[in-house]
C-alpha cells in the first residue's frame, strides 16, 4: 500500500480574469435585507383566523367523542 501524502493544496486569493477591466471605483453596497415584519404578522393573523374557524368543529368534534 504506498504512503499517504498531505494535500499539498494551497489556498490562492480570487484573481479578477485579465479580459476585464481593472475596477476604479469600490463595488456598490449591498442593499438592506427585506422587512420581513409584515410577513410575520400575515401569518400571525392567518392562524388565529383558521383557529377562530375550526374551534367550533373541535368543540363539537370533542363532545361526540364524549358521548353528550
């Protein structure tokens, strides 16, 4: 069985390809991430809508199961 070798693997920093123009000015920032509040509270009220819907079905569901 022969010996194992380190890697010898070495990490180089990204090289910007030579067809491209050397950048002048800094890249442009980042915008903010979305506002994920307004989705949150959608789904907030979504469930207590479907709550408020189906807690009579479990009421009534409930009491068959109970015999009454």
């Amino acid at each position: 069985m022969p010996e194992l070798k380190p890697n010898a693997y070495e990490h180089h920093p990204p090289r910007r390809p030579i067809r491209l123009p050397r950048r002048l000015t800094p890249p442009p920032e980042h915008p903010s991430p979305p506002n994920l509040k307004v989705f949150a509270w959608v789904g907030l009220g979504l469930a207590i809508v479907v709550l408020v819907l189906a807690l009579p079905y479990l009421i009534s569901y409930f009491l068959a199961l109970a015999g009454l």
